[in-house]
C-alpha cells in the first residue's frame, strides 16, 4: 500500500489551515474503498486585498483507474472554504461509488443475454 501525496497550493491563508486540510482529506480518503494515489489542495484569493467573498478553496483527489475528482467553493475565509469545499467533495464521492454500486448490480443487456444463452 502506497502512502497518499498531498499537495498544497496557495498564498499565506494557506498555511495557517494547512494541518486542518491534511487532517480532513485523511479522513475522507481513508473511509474511502480504495486507496487515492493522491490529493491537492489549492487556495487562492479571487480579488486580492479588495475583501469579500473571495477565498476558493479547490480539492482535488486521484483515485487508481478513475478520473480526478475536483470540487470548488467560495467563502470569506479559508475555513468556510475549505468545510464547504469538504462537503461537496464527500457528495460527489458518494455519488461516484452508488454509481460504480449500480452498474455492477445490474448488468448490460449484451452480458446478462450472453449469460442466459450460454446456461
């Protein structure tokens, strides 16, 4: 088993929530049923020193034989970024499985004909 890469992208907001963000995706990473080969974390300022709500928070997690998986949100703090960002990312993830979940419960019409004609 492969430990999983974080990556961390940002300006300063970035480093003070830096154990926070590493501590989360641990988390969802390690419910999760197969392993991540790794994950990114990238904050950005949307309108530099102006203020507002302009703090994204982008996560972006690889899993093995599967397409990233990449969410987004904007808060006024990092914080709020990164807890909505954690919610979103933890829906899609769920959303990703029950899908793979469905497909493997019932079969293409081609298998499941091939499976009756060959019984």
């Amino acid at each position: 088993m492969t430990a999983m890469k974080i990556e961390f992208l940002g300006g300063a907001e970035s480093r003070t929530i830096r154990p926070r963000v590493a501590e989360r995706l641990r988390a969802i990473v390690g419910a999760l049923p197969v392993t991540a080969t790794s994950a990114r974390a990238t904050f950005t300022d949307d309108n530099g020193p102006k203020g507002g709500d302009a703090i994204r928070c982008a996560l972006e997690i690889r899993l093995p034989r599967r397409a990233a998986i990449h969410v987004e949100e904007v808060a006024s703090t990092p914080r709020g970024a990164l807890d909505g960002a954690v919610a979103k990312l933890e829906r899609q993830l769920d959303r990703v499985f029950d899908t793979t979940r469905e497909m493997r419960r019932r079969p293409k019409k081609y298998f499941a004909a091939r499976r009756t004609l060959w019984s």
